[in-house]
C-alpha cells in the first residue's frame, strides 16, 4: 500500500516530529511504501497568489500538479500537525487552499453542482494533531480544527474510506506518561488502519462501514 504522510511542524525534533518518526517506523515496518512531505522542509508556498486565484477552477500549475498527484496516487493519507490558535498552521491551511482544489479534490460541473468523487483512490485518511490547551478549552471555542477537517474535508473522501482522528490536549503542560500513551496509541491505529484497510474487506462489513460514514457525514452539526 502507497501511503502520504504530509508533515507540517517547523522541526522535526518535536512532538510532532515523534509522532512522524513512530508513523515512518511502524508502517515502514509492515512493509508500506512511505513518501513523507514534510511541507516545511519542501519549501511550500501557503499562499495563494492572484495569478492562481484567477485559475482558480482551471488546471493547476506544475507546482500545484505535483502536489496533486500525490494525493491521487497514493492508497491511505495521513497528516501530522500542530493545531495552533485553535486552527490548522498557516502551511498546511495554504495546502488546502491550493492543492484541495477544483479538478484535483472536487468537480464542479456545468450547473454549478459539486461532486465530491475525486479521491476515489484513497483507502484511509488518518489525522493527528496536538492542541495547546484542553479538551474543554477547545470544545467551549467549538473545536474549529476538529470541525474543519471532520465536517469539512472529510466530505471528499469517499465512503467506504476509513477516517480516524487522533488528538492530544494539554501539551501546554506536558506529562511523559501521557506523552508515550499518546504515541502507543498513534502506532496502534496507523497499524490498524494500514492493515485493515489494505485488503479486501468483507461485503457485509464494508456496507456496515458505508451506512456508518454516510450518518456521520449527514447528522446534524
């Protein structure tokens, strides 16, 4: 199995730089084939220029293009990052804004209708993030980074692709104990979720896991 492990902390000697390091370990180990973009050290431009704007529902760039391909030739997707100011960074929101675009993540077509079909090939898409603050703290705000990716970018994926959310709170005032916990659980589910949804599943169990994501996607906020 292809998997992107899309990495957006400034230093790789992190928190977050250990989760990367457990994730490349463990899926290296049952035998995946990794390409790890770490948007910090490519070099990624979050920003969105005019010129780009003003194509903005045309074909991408060849900078942009790369960055699609990515995502269009890999089986699982997995990001790692920081939740700073109760958001996504400023790198990895910029990556959504350019490279989550018409004709690379989603169709718009002659009506002006969207037609989330264009991740097709994803399998999984496993995120893990920490937060600064507390679980309450967070949810008192409305938890804008959880809302952002489960309600939002998650519409993309296509039903029968597991999703898995994994955060870690109060790194603020950090506790080792809580800290190897966390990562135990980081090795565990990127070993289910590469695993279990590397093969075929059962018929009665992928209709179960389609009518689940499908009540999930369409409940109310």
């Amino acid at each position: 199995m292809k998997v992107l492990v899309v990495f957006a902390h400034p230093a790789k000697d992190s928190f977050c730089g250990s989760i990367l390091a457990i994730v490349v370990e463990e899926l290296t180990t049952q035998g995946h084939e990794l390409n790890v973009l770490d948007l910090y050290a490519d070099g990624f431009n979050p920003v969105l220029s005019k010129s780009e704007w003003l194509l903005y529902e045309k074909q991408g760039n060849a900078e942009v293009q790369r960055y699609a391909d990515q995502i269009h030739d890999t089986d699982g997707l997995i990001w790692i990052f920081p939740t700073w100011n109760y958001g996504l960074p400023a790198v990895l929101k910029g990556y959504v804004d350019r490279i989550w675009k018409p004709n690379i993540a989603f169709r718009i077509d002659q009506s002006r209708n969207i037609h989330f079909d264009s991740f097709g090939n994803l399998k999984f898409f496993l995120v893990i993030t920490t937060y600064g603050a507390s679980w309450l703290a967070n949810m008192f705000l409305g938890n804008p980074s959880k809302r952002t990716v489960t309600r939002g970018l998650r519409r993309h994926l296509p039903l029968s692709c597991g999703f898995a959310w994994r955060a870690l709170y109060r790194m603020d005032k950090p506790a080792p104990y809580r800290l190897n916990r966390f990562l135990a659980n980081v090795r565990q589910t990127a070993r289910h979720y590469s695993t279990h949804f590397a093969g075929p599943q059962r018929k009665t169990e992928r209709q179960v896991h389609i009518f689940l994501e499908w009540m999930r996607r369409n409940m109310p906020i």
